[in-house]
C-alpha cells in the first residue's frame, strides 16, 4: 500500500476508523470499530466478538470476510497498532453475519439492490432506466445525462471487441483504458482522477461534456480500427486502442487552440453548470 490516509469516520455518535488506499482507491475500515457501532458495544466487547465471528465464519469456510488486511490505526492511548480492516464489500458481508437492529436496514438494502440486479440481467433497459433516474436526483443536465448513457454504449462496444481480441483480464482491460487516457489526455486515468480531485468517484461522472465527448471519440475510433485490423491479444489491441486514442488527442489540441483554454478540466459537469447558472444570474441583477 503506498499512498494512505488515515480518517475517522462517524457513524451516528460511535467513530469508525477508516484508511484510504490511494493505489487501490478503497476505503478500509476498522472491522472492531464497526462491530462496535452494531453492537452498540464498547471496544473491548467488541474485540471479544469479533474474534469469535471470525472463529465460527472461518470455521464455515467464509474467506471474504475472515481474511482481513491488518493496517496500522491509532488507537485510544494515541499508539498505532495493527488492527483488522475490511473494505466496502467485506463489510456488507460482515453486517449480514450480525444479528443487530441496527444491521437490520443494511440486509433489507442488500436483498432489494439483489434484487434489482436480477431484475436488469433479465431486462438491461432497467439499468439504464435506474442510471438516468440516479442522475438526475444528482443535479445532472438532460444534456450531460444523454451524453453519458451514449458513453456507456460506446464503452460497451469496446469492451466487446476487447473481448473478441482475447483480452479478457480485468488488468490487460484496465492498462488499455489507461493507455488510451493517457494518449488523448495526457494523464492516466488514476492521475486523471487525482486532477479532479477525486477519490473513489467515478471518473466519467465528473467528466465535463467536452470530456466525455472526446473519450468517446478515442473509444469509437479504437474500436473502429480493432474491427478493421482483426487484432489479436492485447499487444495488438494496444496499439489500436492507442491509435483510436490519436484521433481524440488532435481533437483535443484543435478544440484547446480555438478557444485558449484546457479542454481537460478540474471541475464536473455539476460544477460547470453551477458556475453558468451563478453568472446568468449575475447577469440578470445587473
């Protein structure tokens, strides 16, 4: 782990400890901590629990949750010991092995998101349904939120002839992203990201409409040119997609020599229109 930063999380009065891991870009949080705020118990007590959960879920062959990073936390005597974290999906798993009221409404949260995922296997259209729905409530324009679901088509339709090419490991799939990013950007998607300001946030979420249009343009064309050259592997494919990526970055330079400025910018698109709406309404007191 190289990057992390240490954050104390609070949950109703109870603090939860927490760790982000800048290289993974996770949250870890204090499994004891959490077991605490469940069981309304104090530290002690919670160690205590904890170690017998852990017992009885190893014992029923649970890994998921019983293989914990031990990372170093303040303690309450000011001294860093190693403590048993888990991450955002252990702890979901952890909260449904805890019979507490307060883990109550997480287990119904967990069965109805279950569900709504079966359902969009079944219909796709639900998702992107859900998607748009989602984005609105976040304060997204119409026009930002048609251009986003036609992202993920676009994305979609690479990932696809990614897949036909033989490039099917999430890792050759992340390089590739991040070769493409770092063609027609200038910045991986990680450095990228941390331009933003961002940490566990989706990037293309906070992508202006300049941006996504562009990362759709190295999307499209990379998997334009795959289709033509019939690559194979993920060398092959690397060098489509960054070919593919080519094109976005002439567009990028045409479109940062007219107008003067950086088309890569640190702000969202929420942010973007906040700073429009604040100067039109500037405008009209004047």
């Amino acid at each position: 782990m190289s990057k992390n930063k240490d954050k104390v999380k609070l949950f109703e009065d109870k603090q939860v400890r927490a760790i982000w891991d800048e290289e993974a870009e996770k949250w870890w949080f204090s499994v004891v901590d959490i077991i605490a705020v469940l069981t309304d118990g104090d530290y002690q007590t919670a160690r205590k629990y904890w170690k017998v959960l852990k017992g009885r879920l190893a014992a029923e062959g649970n890994e998921s949750v019983t293989n914990c990073y031990q990372l170093k936390m303040k303690s309450t005597d000011g001294k860093m010991y190693l403590t048993d974290t888990a991450d955002t999906e252990q702890v979901l798993r952890l909260v449904q092995s805890v019979p507490s009221k307060k883990a109550e409404p997480f287990k119904l949260w967990l069965a109805k998101a279950g569900s709504e995922r079966i359902d969009e296997t079944i219909d796709p259209e639900l998702s992107i349904a859900r998607a748009i729905q989602g984005y609105r409530r976040l304060g997204y324009s119409e026009n930002w939120i048609n251009q986003r679901i036609k992202s993920i088509e676009v994305r979609k339709g690479l990932t696809d002839e990614w897949d036909r090419a033989g490039v099917g490991q999430a890792k050759e799939c992340a390089a590739l992203t991040d070769l493409m990013s770092r063609t027609w950007s200038g910045m991986t998607t990680r450095e990228y990201k941390r331009h933003k300001g961002l940490k566990k946030e989706n990037l293309r979420d906070n992508m202006t409409n300049t941006e996504l249009v562009l990362n759709m343009l190295a999307e499209v064309a990379a998997t334009d040119i795959s289709i033509a050259r019939q690559p194979s592997g993920f060398v092959e494919s690397a060098a489509a997609a960054e070919d593919g990526a080519k094109a976005a970055k002439a567009a990028r330079e045409q479109i940062e020599k007219s107008t003067g400025k950086p088309a890569v910018s640190r702000l969202s698109a929420k942010d973007l229109d906040r700073l429009r709406l604040g100067a039109a309404k500037g405008g009209e007191r004047e």
